[in-house]
C-alpha cells in the first residue's frame, strides 16, 4: 500500500466563505504501484471525519458541499493503488472565509 499523501496545501485562489479547495503531493513511496486516485475525508468540527469523495484523480480538490462560512474545517487525504489505500495525511486545517 502507499504511504499517506504529504504537503497538504491551501488553495487561496479557490477557497472563498463557501469552497475549500486544497492541494497535495504523492508521498516517496507508492508502495510498488502506482497512484490510481484518491480519497477526500473532512471533520466539521465534531472530531469525526466523513467521506467528501472517493475516486479523485488529481492531487486537488474543491469542495462541492455545502459549507459553512467563518466555520473551521480540517481535510485529510488517502492515496490508493492496487494494493489498497494508504493511511490518512495529515490534517490541513482551513478557515472557510
């Protein structure tokens, strides 16, 4: 399996009070195969993550619930290969504002 996804980033010309967007990079090891996708998890502030999206093909996202403004948010990713997902990132906190 890979290892986690590191250097989770926010991306400022996409998060405005309503969309979180991020970034992210493939950690060194894939674990011997290659990236298919990824997966998005987030916690709203109640110390549970949930599932935003699974099958992501790129190393960004934006998000496409509804999210609310000044609310805290914190983002995790999980990289997949043919062997199964890697671990959670670490989390990326980011202020929807």
């Amino acid at each position: 399996m890979p290892d986690a996804p590191i250097l989770l980033k926010d991306n400022t010309a996409v998060t405005t009070a309503y969309v979180i967007g991020f970034t992210w990079q493939d950690s060194f090891s894939t674990g011997g195969s290659p990236i298919l996708d990824y997966k998005v998890t987030y916690d709203q502030s109640t110390g549970v993550y949930v599932d935003l999206e699974e099958g992501v093909i790129t190393k960004s996202y934006q998000t496409q619930v509804v999210l609310t403004p000044g609310a805290v948010y914190k983002f995790r990713v999980q990289a997949r290969n043919s062997v199964g997902f890697s671990p959670p990132s670490s989390e990326l906190t980011i202020l929807c504002a």
